[in-house]
C-alpha cells in the first residue's frame, strides 16, 4: 500500500511509488462528506493504480474519522444577556484574513474588499507585532497590548514558572487561559454585560479570565462558509437581549495558500479572490439584518518568499543538554537551565553567525519591545535568534512561504486594514499604522470602557471614526 498523508485539513499527498514522485490533490472546502466524495471521485482515474486507489480511499476515511474527533458545535453560555444600556449599542464584526498581505487586494483583484475598502476607511498598511506570527499578533489585536505584555509572545514559547513549552498545535495548551494575558475584546465586553460571539479568533475558546464569548466555536476547518455565514446571521436576528454587539470571524485560506505556495502563485491569487467572494456572502447576509454593523477587516500579517535551497540549520555550537529551544522559522529563541551558561553560548553563537543575528534578551533592538523590560511573563529566551532575509531557521524542507521577520526591515510582513459602516468616515484613506490601535477603534465604536492601560495611543480611531 503506497503512502499518503493529510496536509492542513485541505491537501491529499499521495506518494505513488516508482510510476511518479509525489501527487498533490487540493481538497475542496466544506464539509467532511464532500471531501470524502472528492477523494473517492479521484479514484475514478484511469491512470492510478489499483493499490493507489486503495490508498486513497483509506485517506478519505481516515480524513473522516479524524473529522469525526473534531468538535464542530457552537458553544453557549447559558444565561448570557445584554445590559438594557447596552441593547441600543452598535454593532462591530471584526474579521480576519490570515497572512493577507498589505498589498493582495490590489495585486490579486478583490474587487469586493477593494469596493468596501473605498466605501469607508482604508489604511495604507497595518503594522504587525513583532514577531510577526499569527497567533502573537491576533492576541495583540485583540487585546491592544503587544505581545511581549500578553504573554504570547510567538507561536511556540517556554514559560519557566510553570516550567512549561506552549505550542499553537497543542490543542489542549490553546484552550488554557493560563496562557492568555490582557483583557480581549470580547472579555471587556462580556465584563460591561455586553454580549459577544466568536467564530474563531486565537485566544476566543479559552477561559481567558475566567470568560468565554457568550457564543463561540473550539478552531476547526470542517465548517463550510456558507454555514458559518448563516449562524452570523442567526446571531445577529437573535432577540436584542441575547444579540452579540462583538463578533469575531477567521479565514484561514490564504495564509495556507502563501506557505505552501509562495505569496506571488496562482495558489495564492486563487485564495485572495476564494475569500474576497466569502467576504462578499457574509456582508450581504448581514446587511439584509437592517442593523447598524460596523466591519473591520484586518490581518495578522503578510507573507514573503523565502530561500528554500539554502536553510539555516540549527547551529551545531548549541548544547541541547543546557538550553530549550523554540524555533519559528524567522526567530530561534534559547531558554538556558542554568544561567552561568548564556555567556559562554552566546560567545559562540557570535563567532559563527552567518545569515542570522545572535541577541542576548537585553540587547534585542527596543523597536521590537521584545526586551527584558517588555518581558512581563518571562517568557521571551535568554537568547535571540533572528534570521536575515530571506532565510530562515529549519532542519527540514522550507516551504516557499514565511512571515515572523520585523515588518520595518521587511516590508512584506505589513499586513491589511479595511473599515467600513456607520461608525467610519467614508472615503479616507491613512498612513500606515501599528495594530495596537485596533483595541481602541472597537471600544469607542461599542462604548465600551477600558479597564487596563493598553499600547495604542488612540489617535487612530479619533482620525477614522465619525
């Protein structure tokens, strides 16, 4: 039997043997049924081999078994209701695109987006966090706080105290509040007895605080737009007292399209204009509610193309026996088990540095804020590793695709604003502007009061907003 793996829920690999090398089917989106039909309608190729066939129909009951273990319902907390001050309120849909990058909307013809864009406000860019990964900087937009303040301060990071690492892969690691720090939007919300929902944003299916969205779905890639588009607006049509004024809604497309691909394919075109037409579907069931909805689109970061051939290996001077290490493509950090050894590392870390800078936590550049006084959770490492573009950390094969660089020093890290609906100007294009600001654009629009200092300075929303 020949093998096959499954690659981010929506690529089959199947490896035929001597007769090819590598075949790559791209899955349809939607449900797990319609994937299994797609996988069983590749059988019917005349060319495949009838070991090949069996193979593939193994890996569509094995994409449906492990689908099955997913748990794709909505989660409700049971006697969630708006204040009556807060039942008058406007209402805001914060979307993300992953990896969309600062320019794609152009490049790419989405004429949608671009339309809506002109319609209200669009910056000229969105300044990511550093570093800029995707589960740092949707933390950080949520929360106004960068990621050095919030704890999570890349997607794989180690805490001393609870002598702990925390991945984005480990599911249970991303539903523990422990991990989370400030007070997300929809937890400022919830506290003021606003009701809020939340179809995936990172952070939103943990108990951050104690809270949880009053509606809101554990990450999985099984549910189809269209039915998501249908619960935003079910949501919205619910009486005002269980209404949500707070939505967060996540698409993961195109930040696949970038890494498997490289951020100038026909793969990645493809996925800007898939998720352009996704767009489309959700504004207009929204606007057919009547309701005063506020949009803001947003995305974590962009994407660039990446030296593949030439990776940089994990230096062979580091002494695996006296240091973790966290690797992020972008950014190798070390966590050392007793300090009398950062010196010496990092001593020879210098003397063999090509294609990448080695930072003692104290020296990495203030502009980042990834500093020991930044560091409030002690989670950033004794040492610092960060890539020159375009290379980066690996053992492995690289995929064409990689963000995580300083968006000052590469510009394809910046990433996109959109923002559209009563609350916004219309016409007005701004400078490009940090992703701190978010937090306060969403407060003012919902009336919401901040209950904790944050990093943006608030100039943004009093320039964008009527």
């Amino acid at each position: 039997m020949f093998p096959f793996h499954l690659l981010k829920s929506n690529y089959l690999i199947v490896n035929i043997g001597h007769f090819a090398n590598t075949i790559i089917f791209r899955l349809p989106n939607g449900s797990t049924q319609q994937k299994l039909r797609y996988i069983i309608d590749i059988c019917s190729m005349k060319n495949m081999l009838r070991k090949s066939l069996l193979s593939l129909l193994f890996a569509g009951f094995s994409l449906l078994a492990a689908a099955q273990q997913v748990d794709t319902t909505q989660q409700r907390i049971a006697g969630r209701v708006n204040a009556p001050e807060q039942q008058q309120k406007p209402y805001v849909i914060l979307i993300s695109i992953d990896g969309f990058r600062y320019d794609y909307a152009q490049k790419y013809g989405a004429k949608n987006l671009l339309g809506y864009a002109q319609q209200g406000v669009k910056a000229d860019a969105l300044i990511p966090s550093f570093p800029s990964l995707t589960f740092p900087n949707h933390y950080t937009i949520a929360t106004g706080l960068y990621p050095s303040h919030t704890g999570l301060v890349a997607n794989s990071f180690y805490d001393r105290a609870r002598k702990e690492s925390f991945s984005m892969s480990q599911k249970d690691k991303v539903k523990d509040g422990f991990w989370y720090g400030g007070t997300p939007l929809w937890v400022l919300a919830e506290q003021q007895k606003m009701v809020s929902a939340s179809f995936y944003w990172v952070g939103s299916d943990a108990d951050v605080q104690g809270i949880h969205p009053s509606y809101y779905y554990y990450y999985n890639e099984q549910i189809s737009n269209k039915d998501r588009v249908e619960v935003v607006k079910n949501w919205l049509t619910l009486p005002e007292e269980k209404r949500p004024h707070f939505i967060s809604f996540y698409y993961p497309e195109v930040d696949h399209a970038g890494h498997d691909f490289g951020p100038e394919s026909a793969e990645a075109k493809a996925a800007v204009q898939l998720v352009d037409g996704y767009i489309a579907d959700l504004v207009a069931a929204v606007n057919s509610t009547g309701l005063p909805v506020n949009f803001i689109l947003v995305s974590d970061h962009g994407m660039t193309q990446v030296d593949q051939k030439n990776p940089i290996k994990t230096p062979a001077s580091i002494d695996k026996q006296k240091f973790k290490i966290s690797s992020a493509g972008s950014m190798m950090q070390l966590y050392a088990n007793e300090a009398s050894d950062i010196l010496p590392q990092y001593a020879k870390l210098k003397a063999g540095a090509v294609d990448y800078e080695v930072y003692l936590k104290k020296d990495v550049p203030k502009k980042l804020h990834y500093g020991p006084k930044d560091d409030r959770f002690n989670r950033i490492g004794d040492l610092v590793l960060l890539s020159k573009w375009p290379k980066v950390f690996a053992d492995w094969k690289v995929n064409p695709g990689f963000h995580g660089f300083d968006p000052i020093t590469v510009p394809d890290m910046k990433a996109t604003f959109y923002a559209w609906g009563p609350a916004f100007k219309q016409g007005l294009q701004v400078p490009a502007f940090k992703n701190v600001e978010v937090y306060d654009v969403v407060t003012r629009i919902l009336g919401l009061t901040k209950t904790s200092k944050t990093d943006g300075t608030g100039k943004v929303a009093q320039k964008i907003l009527k």
